[in-house]
C-alpha cells in the first residue's frame, strides 16, 4: 500500500501526524538557541618563516612573494 493511499483511506491518522509535526517543530523552534548578534571571530593565518642572515628585501622576494602566488 503506497503512503498516499493510506493518507486517503485515514485521513484522522494523516491530520493527527500533520499536527503532531507541526507541534514538535514549533516546540523546537522555542527551544532554539539563536543569537542576534553572534560572536564571530575572523580567521586569521600567522605564517613564521626563519632566514637567518637575509635582509628583509631578500626574504620578501624569495619568500613572501611566492607564498603569496601559492
């Protein structure tokens, strides 16, 4: 027997399971937690590269720059 039979046949059944529902996602949706205006922290990425010994123009060449082109 296919649902929409049955849904034909005992239309009580499929009201009360259509109220049912109804009154479960409203009572859900009560007891939601939502907030307005939510705490949302950017991300943020901190890349460390060691050059000892280089000049900041020599490791924003050859280091920054083609991290960046990545």
């Amino acid at each position: 027997m296919l649902i929409s039979d049955f849904a034909i046949k005992k239309p009580v059944v499929t009201v009360v399971t259509m109220l049912a529902l109804v009154v479960f996602g409203l009572f859900a949706l009560w007891n939601l937690d939502t907030d307005e205006f939510p705490e949302v922290a950017p991300p943020i990425v901190n890349v460390a590269v060691p050059y000892p010994g280089a000049s900041p123009d020599i490791v924003e060449r050859e280091v920054v720059e083609p991290m960046e082109e990545a």
